[in-house]
C-alpha cells in the first residue's frame, strides 16, 4: 500500500468525528476510509456510508483472510478493522485516506506505515470534561459511558506515538491547527 494516510484517534467523546467532517468537508483530496464493524447502525447510519456493518463470523473470515490493514476487538465483542480493499479503493481514485479509529488502531497504522502516515492524537481537556460531553451528547447509557471513560484514561497514556497532539479544548482553534498540519503533510 503505497498512498498517504491521515489517522485521526482519540478517546471516545475528545472532538475527533466533528474534526474528520471538518477536514472531509474543506478538502476534496481526502476520502474517509470506511471502517467494518459488528456492532449495529445507530440512528440513521448506512451500510456503505458510515460502515460496513457485517456480522462477527463474517469479519472473522475476513481475518482468516488476512483482508484487513488493521483490526481491534475496541469494545467485548464489538470488532472495528480497516479492509485493505477499502484503503485500494481510495488510492485507485487518487486520494489521501482519512481513518477514524480507536487509539490503538492508530498507532498499529503509524507502527506499521511509519513513512506515508500522519497520525494525530485528539486529547480532550481533562477526564471530567470528557465524561461531560459524552453525557451531553445523550447517546450512550451510564453504563456504556463508564465503559468509554475507563478506555479513555487508558488511551491518553498511548499519545506519544502519534506524530501530533491536538488538545481540543477550543473547536475553532483545534480546526485551524489540524488544517495546517494536514496541508504541510500533504504538500511535504
Ligand atoms: P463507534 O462505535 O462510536 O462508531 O466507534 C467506536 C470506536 O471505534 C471509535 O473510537 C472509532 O474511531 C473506532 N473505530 C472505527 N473504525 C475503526 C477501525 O477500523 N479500526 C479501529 N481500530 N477502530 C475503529
């Protein structure tokens, strides 16, 4: 796999989906890279569009196969992973891939395309500004939310392999600094 990859990652809740729409929306040589997962569509999310969504054997057999860039089990048994199909598919159309994966998942990327990569660590302020967010945003129970908060102090001790930290404490800011990073990765 030859092409430029942008890996954006973060703890659950830091900022990191409103600046991959941001960076999608301003920058017509980006293309998300759909992710395969086996948990179910939330709202109005499209097989296709948001994931290809498949059921745990099937992404098991694609793991057999040896089909995937990059998978995580990210939550008990709810498996995230990056098809290599999708990354070939992106590239065939001349353009940089934009992952949208856990922490973990990002450094395996930078580990593995250490060269052709740029990976950017998302940091929410603080834990309790994360666990505030994550309430306003109203989609996950107080259970799930425990689960996300636990992961989340684990990952920040994971950030200093990404090539960047962003700390998104200020939205408008954070977007002027990751369009600037990503423009000097991709003019470099
Ligand atoms: P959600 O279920 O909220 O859409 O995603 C949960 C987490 O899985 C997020 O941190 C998301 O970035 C991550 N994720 C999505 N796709 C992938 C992937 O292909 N690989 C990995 N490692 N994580 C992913």
């Amino acid at each position: 796999m030859e092409g430029k990859m942008l890996v954006l990652s973060a703890p659950s809740g830091a900022g990191k989906t409103t600046l991959v729409t941001h960076l999608l929306n301003t920058r017509d040589d980006l293309a998300f890279s759909i992710s395969a997962t086996t948990r179910s569509p939330r709202g109005n999310e499209m097989h296709g569009v948001d994931y290809y969504f498949m059921s745990v054997d099937e992404f098991k057999k694609h793991i057999e196969n040896g089909d995937f860039v990059e998978y995580e089990e990210v939550y008990p048994g709810r498996f995230y992973g990056t098809l290599k199909s999708e990354v070939e598919r992106i590239y065939k159309d001349g353009k940089i891939a934009v992952f949208d994966i856990d922490v973990q998942g990002g450094k395996t990327i930078k580990a593995t395309y250490a060269k052709q990569s740029l990976a950017v660590f998302i940091q929410p302020p603080s834990i309790d500004e994360l666990k505030a967010r994550l309430l306003a945003r109203g989609t996950d129970s107080m259970e799930e939310i425990d689960i996300r908060i636990d992961k989340a102090a684990e990952e920040l001790t994971m950030s200093m392999h990404f090539d960047f930290v962003l700390v998104n404490d200020d939205l408008g800011a954070s977007m002027k600094t990751l369009d600037a990073i990503v423009s000097n990765f991709i003019e470099s």
